[in-house]
C-alpha cells in the first residue's frame, strides 16, 4: 500500500501481486491510509487505485477457510463512503468481488478502457458480503445487479448496461485522467455523493418473483437464493440493516459445505495449469501453424478452436466431398456467429482467410503441430503416423487426439518419439474447457511446454496425464456405466438413474448424455476396451442390443429414451422397459427397486475407486486433476468439488466400508477397493491430503 500526494490530493494505492487481493494485511494497510489521508487537512480528495495488472480481485479467498480477521471490508467500505472528503476510485483490469464493493463505496469511478467489473462471489459459493447487495442496484438498477450477482461474470466498463457505475471512462493516463477528475469536482465545490443515498429505482416485484423461480432450478446451490433474498430487501428495510444481513449470510455462506467445494474447484483448477511436479520445466517451441488430420466433428470443432486462438489452420482429409463438407460447416459456424452478432462480417473474413484445406497430407509441412483426428484404430493411427513422420517438419510438436489408445504405442509408429504426445479434446471441441494432455515417458519437456502453451492459447484447460485405455475421464466413465448398465439389469430404468444422478447435481444423466452423443459411439468405445482390457466375468450386451435395434439416441428418435419429432426433450420409453425386462429375464436377473441412494453411491464409489488406481499408478501427479477432469469435461456439479473432493468429504474410512460392503454383496471382480484408497483409509488421511501448500 502506498500513499502519495499530488498538491492537495492524496493517493492511495493497493500493491499487492498478483491481483490486489485484499488479505487482512492489506486491508489493515488500506485502513491506515485512508484514515491518513482524511485526518490530513491539507488533502482535499482522495483517489483509490491499484498497481499493477487489477484493480482488486476482491477478497482474499485463501483467507476463507481461516476465522474473519478485523479490520473487515464491510466496514472499511462503509468508512470510505463515509469519509468528508470526495473518494473516487481509479479503475482498470479486474474489479472484483470485494474490489468491486470498494469501488462501490467510493463517491466516483474513473475507469480505464478495457476494466472488467463483476461481483463473481456466486462462482464461490457467496453473495457480496461488503455492501455490494445493495450499493449495486443504486447504481445499475435491481434488473443488472441481480444478472451480475446470478452469473458472476465480470462485464466491460464500457457496456450500457454498466453506464450507471462508471462516471468517466479515462481518455488517456488513467492516473492523470482520475486527478483531473478530482480536480474537476473539487473546482465544482461537489460534496461526497454516497452511493447508499441515491435514491433507488422503482423495484418492479416481477423481477424478484422471475429471478427468484430461476434460481430455484440451480437445485444444490444455496447462494443465488440468498442473493435474490438479499438484493430485494434493500426495497424492504434501511440501507444499514440489510447491509448486516448480507454480512451475516456472507459468513453463513463462507462455511457451508458447497462454497467450501467451490473454493477447491478455483484452486484446483489453477493447480492444473502447473508444471507436473517432478519433471524438469521445458521450454514451448512457438506455434503459427497447426495441421488437423481429419475433418470430422471433432477435426472440425478443433479446427475451429484453433483459428479462435488466432492460429492459421490447415485441414486435411483424405476424399474431397467430406472436405468440402467441413469447411462449409466451419463457415457455417462463423456466419452464425456473425448473425448473433458475436462479430461482424470482415472479422469472419479473416478468420476463415487463416483456413486452408487439403486432400494431400504433404499440405503439413509447414505446420508447427500437427494434430491427428482420424478414426479411433490403432491401423490407421500407424498409417497416418507413418506418413507424419515423414512428411512434418523436424521441429513440429506432434499430437494424437486419441481417447483410448495407448499413446506411447503410436508415439513408436514415427523415429520421433520424443516429440509426440495426446491432445485429447471433448467434443464439441471448440466449447469445452478441458484437453487431457497425455504425456509418455518418451514426450520431452519442450513437447509438454509447447502442447501445455497451445492448449492455453485455445484458453482451454490442459490436465496433464500418463497412460492410455481412457486416460482419466473416460477410463473413469466406462466404471460409472459399467455401474449403470448392471443397475438396469437389476431393474432400475433409465429415468430413474437418470434422475437420482441429476438429483446429485449432474446437469443431465448417463442415460440422456448416451443419447445426446449417439449410443453407438460408447458402443464402439466399448468393444475397443474389451479388446484392451481383460473382459469380467459379469458382461452385460445391453449397449449391444440397443445398437441392433438401431436405438442411437436423439439422431434416431429413440435410444435410452425416446424423442418426438423435432424435440430434444427425452421421454420414458415403454419399449426400453420392455427390451429390459426381458433382457433381465433371459439373464436370469430378478428385477427389483433400485433405491436413488444406491443408484448414486453405486455411480460414484465405482468412479472413485477407480480414480484411486489412476492416482496410485501416477497417471496424474495430484488428486485435483482428476477432480478437474471431472468438472471440466463430464459435468460433475461443481458445488460437490469433483469426484475426490466427494470422497474427501465421505470420509475414506466411510468410503472404503461401502466400496467392501459392495463387494460383499456384488462380488469383488468390480469391488475390490482400490490400495490406495486403502492406505489413505487406514492412515486417516484424504486424497488431497497431500494438496501442494500455497
Ligand atoms: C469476495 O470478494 C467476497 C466479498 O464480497 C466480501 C468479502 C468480505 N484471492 O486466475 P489467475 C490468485 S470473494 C486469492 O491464475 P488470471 C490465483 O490463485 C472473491 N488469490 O490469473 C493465482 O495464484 P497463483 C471474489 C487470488 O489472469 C493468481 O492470483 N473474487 C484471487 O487468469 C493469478 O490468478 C473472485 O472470485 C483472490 N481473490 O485471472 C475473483 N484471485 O499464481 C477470483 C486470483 O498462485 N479471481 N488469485 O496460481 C479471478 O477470477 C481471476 O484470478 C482473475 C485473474 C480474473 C482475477
């Protein structure tokens, strides 16, 4: 924290890296100044600004697990608003959170272009605790407080629906632009205009009652509606007792056990982004052009992604219809996106300007990566390996997108083993987050740098892995609908699991996710894993009788569920409970009720225990990430924390006596606990027990 003047105007600014959070040192700093500042009558105003790339990030959020340390920033807000000389705060980059309360109890805002303002506590698990409930809508009005609240993302400064919270957007310096500012005010004699004295818009109740049926739906998170509670009372009682209200459920918020789960979610998905531990740091080789091999969706959606990232892409495909066909959907991607107005008609020119396609792989060989996404068949894979080899320049940083196969064994198909190594994407490609990043023990570190910085340049999340059959998620997966499909044997049906795993929190169920991305693609991944791992001795075909039926999911009308014409909505099908009733009956399975609560731990204990294999044979280097891979590419609620967390929570001992009575029951071919969820249990320790300190 420093404090400069500049002739008769004080200057305060927030020096703490990276992000000016305000930990208890720095707001006891701030405090200081600010009292300095005020009892010093040669200082007419006062500017708060921060140094470096924010303004504030708001709260410290490692703070959060400790008790609340004085001086707190509900009353160091309150103090600024109420200071006698005018306050206006200097804004840029983030302003965050309790950055953003800051600002807030400021008497004016000055703001660089490009500022980002956002109230993200929602993300956490939080409402605004330090006044922002209700100096917001003062501000913007209840309809833009409540949306900022609600979603949590920040929004530039500049947009209209900001203009109330703004009163200039400085032309040049920002510092200069904000002391000309205070000059100005100063000149015109303006007293401190206190953000809690405005008068407040008329609240339409319609948007309460609107806002308060939606949050309802966000099933498992308590914090939208106490936000929606807490913005409607600044239309119910005086500014001061619903400020300590919003105070109160802050604190109730902070230690219940879904803001506690979203707090390991932020860290654990900055942890993600961390140099594996263990390995020597390398260094990205720079990357202008990426060659994708294979021009399906996923070739598509990656290509896509790519050109997003601001990199030139050259697609390859071996028959030039199906090329046709792919450029004229990612075309067909960006006129839509012109059409929403997400850009306009030149910047869709040059986008697609940095697309070229090619039925001739030599058309890679000037490419800086080159990513393959052709048919999931380690023949092919060797064919295309063979020719990468030969044709790809020497310094390319080569890449499979593989979602089963052993990389290291298509790694060997090339006398470049070094450079090779797994980009798995999630479909759609150029919407989801996460990219398992497969290392082999033969990748270089250069390789892992130069994959890790293009996947960060494609501002997706790259979690680093080892191994093959799955890697994480869908080596996790294939346990969890392993589960699944003996529970429909054993007489649950699709909508039950379906609904008790939405009941938990995933946003759609196995079942309904099976049809939207077609039956026959977890089909085929199927009969690809029995051939790669040894086949148990309870096998259920139930996959294999839905694809000879020709019930793919939504493509065809009729899967898991069935569709009407036109609609994604799924409906129970009479005939899938009848397919399974038989199907039981020729097993020789008696059908019973399967109880919600054993469709859920039966889904998760079989994921867990697998994740702890993962974890022991090193597959990744800490339990986060498979936590991260979970929430980031499979939907598993982020208010539960990821799939260990759970278990953390569960209690190991806990989960270790389910996971044994389980196999008692089951049979232990699919229920023998996993060792290390053993060790950890008997030691009385978690899977993030041996988290990294920050
Ligand atoms: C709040 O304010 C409550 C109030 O209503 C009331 C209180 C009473 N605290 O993300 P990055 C660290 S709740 C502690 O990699 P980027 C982060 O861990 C808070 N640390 O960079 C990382 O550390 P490391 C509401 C924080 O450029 C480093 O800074 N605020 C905080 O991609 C860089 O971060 C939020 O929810 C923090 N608040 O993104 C904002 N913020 O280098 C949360 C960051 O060791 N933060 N760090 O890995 C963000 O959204 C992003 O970090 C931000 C920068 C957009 C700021």
């Amino acid at each position: 924290m420093t404090l400069a003047r500049d002739s008769d105007i004080a200057i305060v600014t927030i020096d703490h890296p990276p992000v000016n959070a305000l930990s208890q040192a720095v707001r006891a700093a701030l405090v200081a100044a600010i009292e300095e500042a005020v009892a010093d009558d040669e200082v007419r105003a006062i500017v708060l600004m921060g140094s470096g790339r924010a303004f504030s990030a708001g709260a410290d959020i490692r703070e959060f697990d400790l008790a609340p340390q004085p001086p707190h920033l509900v009353d160091i807000v309150q103090r600024i608003e109420d200071a006698p000389k005018p306050v206006i705060a200097a804004l840029h980059g983030d302003v965050l959170g309790g950055g953003c309360e800051l600002a807030l109890g400021c008497h004016y805002r000055v703001a660089a272009p490009g500022t980002q303002a956002g109230l993200p506590e929602v993300s956490l698990g939080l409402l605004p605790g330090s006044g922002g409930t209700q100096r917001m809508p003062r501000l913007v009005g209840f309809e833009t407080a409540l949306e900022m609240m609600l979603d949590g993302r920040p929004r530039p400064v500049a947009a209209a629906e900001l203009t109330g919270f703004v009163d200039e957007i400085a032309g040049g310096d920002l510092r200069a632009s904000t002391l000309a500012f205070a000059r100005n005010i100063l000149a015109a004699d303006a007293t401190p205009r206190r953000t809690r004295s405005l008068p407040l818009l008329a609240a339409n109740p319609e948007v309460f009652a609107r806002h308060a049926e939606a949050v309802a739906k966000r099933r498992g998170e308590p914090a939208p509606t106490r936000i929606v509670a807490a913005v409607k009372r600044a239309t119910e009682m005086n500014f001061g007792e619903a400020v300590a209200r919003a105070r109160a459920d802050f604190l109730a918020l902070r230690d219940s056990p879904e803001s506690r789960a979203l707090r390991h979610v932020f860290f654990a998905e900055r942890d993600a982004t961390r140099w594996p531990t263990g390995l020597t740091p390398g260094t990205a080789r720079s990357i202008e052009r990426v060659a994708v091999i294979g021009a399906g969706t996923m070739g598509q959606g990656i290509a896509i992604a790519l050109l997003d990232a601001g990199l030139a892409v050259t697609l390859v495909e071996a028959a030039e219809p199906a090329l046709a066909r792919a450029k004229e959907r990612i075309a067909a991607h960006y006129d839509a996106a012109v059409e929403k107005k997400r850009i306009d008609g030149d910047q869709r020119d040059a986008v697609l300007a940095r697309l070229s396609g090619s039925t001739a792989l030599d058309a890679i060989a000037d490419a800086g990566c080159v990513i393959e996404a052709v048919f999931e068949d380690i023949a092919v894979k060797r064919k295309v390996f063979e020719e990468v080899d030969r044709i790809a320049k020497r310094s390319a940083l080569l890449a499979t997108n593989t979602s089963y196969l052993d990389v290291a064994e298509i790694a060997a198909f090339t006398k470049r083993r070094k450079d090779v190594v797994g980009l798995h994407f999630f479909s759609p490609a150029n919407v989801m987050r996460l990219v398992e990043v497969i290392r082999t023990d033969a990748s270089s570190s250069d390789t892992l740098a130069s994959a890790l910085a293009l996947v960060k340049c494609m501002r997706k999340l790259g979690v680093v892995c080892k191994g093959k059959d799955g890697f994480v998620g869908n080596r996790m997966l294939a346990q969890r609908t392993r589960e699944c499909l003996f529970m429909l044997e054993e007489g649950a049906l699709p909508q039950e699991i379906d609904a008790a795993l939405e009941s938990f929190g995933f946003a759609l169920g196995p079942f309904a996710v099976s049809d939207l991305a077609g039956i026959d693609i977890g089909w085929r991944n199927a009969i690809l894993r029995r051939q790669l791992i040894e086949v148990g001795r309870r096998h259920c075909d139930l996959l294999d009788q839905m694809v000879a039926a020709k019930r793919l999911g939504q493509k065809t009308g009729a899967g898991w569920f069935r569709y009407e014409a036109g609609s994604r909505k799924a409906r129970p099908d009479p005939a899938v409970e009848a397919l399974l009733i038989d199907h039981s009956r020729k097993a020789g399975i008696e059908r019973r009720t399967v109880a919600p609560t054993e469709i859920v731990e039966r889904a998760l204990l079989a994921m867990i225990n697998e994740a702890a294999r993962i974890l022991d044979e090193g597959v990744v280097s800490r339990a986060s990430d498979v936590d991260v891979v979970w929430l980031t590419g499979y939907g598993f609620p982020r208010f539960r924390g990821g799939p260990l967390y759970y278990a953390d929570q569960l209690g190991l001992p806990q989960v270790l006596a389910r996971i044994e009575s389980l196999a008692e029951r089951l049979g232990a071919e699919y229920w023998t606990p996993a060792p290390l969820l053993q060790r950890l249990a008997q030691a009385g320790q978690g899977f993030h027990s041996a988290r990294p300190a920050r």
